[in-house]
C-alpha cells in the first residue's frame, strides 16, 4: 500500500500572561528549515547510528601527495560501523595562511565521566570530532547497502563549539582573553550521500545538503534530501569545515537516521521572539488534522530541558493543544521545539530571555504551513 500523506496547517499562538513582557529584537530574524524526514527508518539503517556502541581506529584520509590512507593514530577512537574521514595539509577553509590538521575522535560517555551532558543528545554518547589549534576540513563515513533507484535521505544531529577562550564552552567564541569576540571564524556541517557508493567526499557524485552552523548546542537537525541510489550501496557522510586554526575547533554529532522513500522538504520558518526574565510563556499548537501526544521540549542556555505533553482539545476543529511554560529565570537563548510521534519535529524555534521591565504584555501569532505524514499504511 502506498504510504498515506495529510497536509497540516499549524499556528502557534504564543500567548504571554500577566506576568510577561516582550521586547522587539533589533537583529534580522532567521531563517530556517526543520530537516526531518517523515517516513520510517530505511530497513537496511545504519550501524550505530546514535554512537552508543563501542569505537575502532579505521580512517580515510588524503594529503597534497594523495590517498586514501588508513594509518591507526592513537587520537582518534572512531565510533564503530563509521570511518573517520579527513583532508590533511591542504589550505584551511577559512585561510590559506595554515593548513588543514589530523583531527582527533573521540566517543564520549556520560557514563564513563564525561562532565558535559549537553554535548550528548540521546543515550549516553555522542561523537566528538575536533582539532586542537587546528583547521580541519572532515568528518565521518559509512557504506550501506541499497536499493538501485530508490531515493534515499539522511538527518543527523550536530553542533559546533569554535574558540580561543577554555572557560566559557557554551558561550559565542571568544579571543584569548575571554572577552573579545571572534567574528572571522566559523564551523560549517553538513551530511551528505554518495547514490554510487563510492567513499570518496570530494567526489562530484555526493549530493550535500545545505551547510549550515550550529553552535554552542543541539538545534534542529541537518539533512540531505531524496538522492536516487545508483548502486548496489550508497554512502552517507558527516561533514565539518573549521575555518582558522582556534584553541578549540569542536563538532558533536548524534542521532543519524537514514530514511528509505520520497521526501517532502519542510518549509522554511522565520521567527525571532524575546521575552523578559521572570516571565510565563502559554503556547497553543493549532492543526487542522488529528495529532495526539504533541510533546513541547524547552532547552534553556545551561542545557536544562523542560518538557511539557499538551492538554488535547479534542473536541475542538482544529485540534488544539495547549502547553504553559515558566517562569524563564535564566536569561540567554532557548530552544523550543514540538514533537510528536512518527512526525518528529512538527515546529521548533528560538525563545530569546532578557532583562527588561515596563513593558505591557503582547500576543504573538506564527502562522505556520508544516507537512505532518501519518505512519504507513500496513
């Protein structure tokens, strides 16, 4: 049977009590897409795919004098059933004054005693790829078996830490001292697929999806859309760009999932929204066709989540779900997003929390076009 697909119209109303305020935001608003593929998981998924299992020591990497090469080095612990993929001593992305380092891999394990658990998504582990005073150009690979003529997409989970300054991991990047901003440098990720099979990265052949930065923590993830297999496998890639050589040049990744079908694309959402600290935030998700256990997760700056399941209004055409969050007490950038089950990620945004006083409280409307596919027909 052919997988049934619905069309959803969805308005968030971000409704502000009393006690809240909202301040307009000065900066241009951002545009996004929330990547997440809508079908289930390809049969054939990938080995590891959210890095909870053990690691080896298999590499690929090119130089100016060529390759691939797979030399063990003991800095580098590759997450099993992936490859470690890199470019060594070709110019960095970002300057051609410095050339691109050996990168060193890791798995961490908040279970073995890794002290930050908002560089791990899901589980206990993540994939940890970085240089240390190092540009890189990089990621990490794994061959799958596939369909000839089926499309196939990737989403994975990932963000960047770059900066000169050791004790503030989660803030924007700073210069040695801390408190100079860096505004030159940048990390870009992405994930691509090679529809041959071919484990080359910078083969013509591998189709990337858009390259995007992600920093500081877990946001939406990255995608690549509906690549038509030509072989018998395909290849799927991670993919991380440091442009300058900084103390810390640091991507996570976790939670690759590689979906089998057609896609459709989510369309793009612009949204910047503050609020004052001390505040409650009532959001109302609004859509037009049945969705039960809608979930709204809030991610504070310190990597806190929040997470509220909606009050259902069954009754009501369109179906409403209603969740009140707060007060915000920390200010700083928080991530929102709503989920609920095969849907996945249905909206999602940024929650800007300032200090501010005197102004009057304010209704905000987000009309949003999403497309939610049910599960599979059996």
């Amino acid at each position: 049977m052919p997988k049934k697909r619905a069309v959803a119209v969805v308005a968030l109303l971000l409704a502000f009590l009393p006690s809240s305020s909202v301040v307009n935001d000065d900066r241009e608003p951002r545009a996004w897409s929330s990547p997440v593929a809508r079908t289930q998981p390809a049969a054939d998924t990938l080995t590891n795919p959210s890095f909870e299992g053990g690691w080896t020591r298999d590499t690929l990497y090119w130089t100016p004098e060529g390759g691939p090469f797979d030399t063990e080095f003991g800095e580098i612990t590759t997450p099993e059933g992936w490859v470690s993929w890199w470019r060594e001593g070709f110019p960095c992305p970002g300057t051609d004054k410095f050339a691109l380092g050996r990168p060193e891999v890791k798995v961490v394990d908040l279970d073995a005693g890794f002290p930050d658990p908002t560089r791990v998504r899901t589980g206990s582990k993540a994939a940890q790829w970085f240089t240390f005073w190092r540009c890189h150009f990089g990621g990490l690979l794994q061959r799958v078996t596939a369909e000839p003529g089926q499309l196939y997409s990737v989403s994975a989970y990932v963000h960047s830490w770059y900066s000169r300054c050791s004790e503030k991991p989660h803030d924007p990047p700073y210069d040695d001292d801390c408190e100079t901003p860096i505004v030159w440098a940048w990390d870009r990720v992405s994930v691509g697929i090679d529809p041959t099979g071919i484990i080359d990265p910078m083969a013509l052949s591998v189709i990337w999806g858009e390259e995007q930065e992600i920093y500081g923590r877990y946001g939406r993830p990255i995608a690549v859309w509906n690549v038509q297999a030509q072989a018998d496998h395909i290849t799927v890639f991670l993919r991380s760009r440091a442009s300058h050589p900084l103390k810390h040049d640091d991507a996570y990744w976790d939670d690759v999932v590689l979906f089998e079908g057609g896609q459709e694309e989510p369309v793009a959402l612009t949204m910047s929204w503050m609020s004052c600290a001390g505040s409650h935030v009532r959001m109302t998700a609004v859509s037009d066709e049945p969705l039960v256990n809608v979930k709204l997760f809030v991610v504070a700056p310190d990597g806190a989540v929040v997470q509220r399941t909606g009050v259902e209004l069954e009754g009501r055409d369109p179906w409403l779900h209603r969740y009140t969050v707060g007060p915000f007490l920390i200010q700083g950038m928080h991530h929102w997003r709503v989920e609920a089950p095969v849907h996945t990620v249905i909206a999602e945004g940024d929650l800007g929390i300032v200090a501010c006083e005197g102004v009057g409280p304010m209704d905000i409307w987000l009309p949003l076009v999403l497309r939610a596919h049910p599960a599979p027909t059996p």
